[in-house]
C-alpha cells in the first residue's frame, strides 16, 4: 500500500498531539499535586478513593457515639463505684455496731448516718448523663428509683454500634442493683431493704439484725463487684473499638494519598521525560516533513 502525503502527516500530527497531551497533563499533575483529577484518570481507583471517603464519614460517626459512650459508661461507673462505697460504709458500721460494746443511744445516733447512706444510694440510682437516667433500662426519661428503693424501670438492654462490626450493650438496667441484691433464707433482699432494716437494728437495738445485715451487706457487695467488673469490660470493648477505628482510618487515609497525590519525585521525572519526547518528536516530525514534492519526484 503505498503511503500517501495525508498519511503520513496525520500520522506525524498524531504523535506530536499524543506528546503534548502527555507534556499538558503531567505540567497540570505538578502543578495542582494531584495524581487523580477525574475519573478516566483512574476509574478502579476513584472507586477505592469514594469508598475510602464513605468510609472516614462512617468512622467519624462511630467516635462521635463512642465519645458519647465513653461519657455514659464513666458516668455508669462513677455512679456504682459510689453506690458501693455507700455499701462499704455500711458494712463497716455494721461490724463496727456488732461489738457489744455499743449501747442502745449510740447504735441509734448511727442509724441516722444509715439513713443517709440509704438516701444516696437512692440519688445515686436516679443518676443521668445528658437527659437520660443510666440506670433505667429503656425507661430513661423518667427515675427508675423511689424512694423506698423500689425499682420502676425495666430490665432493658441498650446497644450500640461502636464500628463497622461490633455492636454492645452500654447500660447496667437497675433491677440487678436494687430489685434483687442478695438471697437470704431462699428470698430475694432489694438492696434498699438491706440498709433499711440495718438502719431499724440500729434504731431498736436488735444485735441479730445488725449481725444478719452484715452479712447481707457482703452479699451485696460481692454483687456489685461483679458489675462493676461487666462495666470494664464494656469500656474495654469501647476502648477496643477506638483503636480499630484508628487503623482503619490511617489505612484509608494512606490509600486515599497514594491514588490521589501526585509523587513530587515521579512528577518531576515525568515532566522531564514528557520534555524529552515532545522535543524528539517535533525534531522527527520535522524531518519526516521537511522533504518537498520534488524530492519524492526525483
């Protein structure tokens, strides 16, 4: 097929207009610093890159709700760890007020102190972060405790997404608190009613029932060193997830970095070699056009 004039300058038009997009392109990545500039720079990659970005948005919200949760379980634990000191401090009266050197006047200055005690643990169990109380299961509009420490909430579960995988329970309900304390001859004591009848002992003298609440009062406190251990494991699972959501998000970061961000020292040598081949293609095209008519006639 003989190579017609047209041909051969289309051909040659061709090469110096693939050279100078490839010059145009790489001067525009150096400039703005970014490897990806639209989409048919990189199709596969702007996927990884939207996802990447979707995904940082999700790992936003997942700190916020476990700053939230982080906020609800300290104040979870404050609230209990004082509830239990509460405790301790009735024990100690208890075994204190068992030695039989007390008498009926300093066992009933004493029980107004239980009476304190019991009322604190009742402001303790009607506790709220934000506007919620913590301990009332799904019902947390409204006190879960009386004042008699009878339990009005439920014995709901309140959970929560920490990251893209993991969901947990935030809340103690305050049935397993004040409902049921400890068991004493088959029955089931509310734990109010174990201060409450410690602090009648004290008040009328009975040395058995001061004896009897000892021992519930360590029943009580065996419970809530249970919880109190339940509640650490949750804000070690939250604490867990945190350092999750941090890997993910560095991982997404670099990602998103690597597909976008132009590398200056690969930027430099492509626009080096992009100056290179525009300058030996307009020298060759120069060449291959140079000749005139006569030349191709001799």
């Amino acid at each position: 097929m003989r190579v017609s004039e047209r041909m051969k300058f289309d051909a040659t038009q061709n090469r110096v207009n693939e050279a100078r997009y490839f010059a145009l392109d790489t001067q525009d990545q150096a400039a703005s610093g970014r490897k990806l500039r639209q989409v048919s720079d990189d199709p596969s990659g702007t996927v990884r890159v939207f996802r990447n970005r979707t995904r940082l948005e999700n790992i936003a919200q997942f700190r916020r709700t476990n700053d939230y949760i982080e906020g609800f379980l300290g104040k979870t634990e404050d609230s209990l760890r004082s509830i239990t000191e509460s405790i301790m401090r009735a024990k100690e009266l208890a075994v204190q007020q068992s030695n039989g050197v007390w008498d009926p006047g300093s066992r009933k200055t004493v029980s107004f102190e239980v009476q304190q005690l019991a009322q604190q643990i009742v402001q303790l169990g009607n506790s709220t972060y934000g506007d919620r109380y913590i301990f009332g299961g799904f019902q947390t509009s409204s006190p879960p405790v009386a004042g008699d420490g009878h339990y009005a909430g439920d014995d709901g579960l309140i959970y929560v997404q920490l990251d893209e995988d993991t969901f947990r329970p935030i809340n103690i309900p305050g049935r397993k608190i004040f409902e049921v304390s400890v068991k004493d001859n088959g029955q089931d004591v509310p734990l109010l009613k174990i201060v409450q009848d410690f602090k009648d002992s004290l008040e009328f003298n009975d040395v058995q029932g001061i004896f009897r609440a000892s021992a519930r009062l360590d029943g009580a406190l065996s419970q809530l060193a249970e919880m109190t251990a339940s509640l650490g494991a949750r804000r070690a699972a939250v604490r867990d997830a945190a350092e999750r959501l941090d890997t993910l998000e560095e991982f997404a970061i670099k990602d998103n970095v690597s597909l976008e961000s132009a590398d200056p020292v690969t930027t430099a040598l492509d626009m080096k070699r992009a100056e290179t081949t525009l300058g030996y293609t307009m020298n060759a095209s120069a060449k291959v056009l140079g000749p005139s008519l006569m030349d191709f006639l001799k």
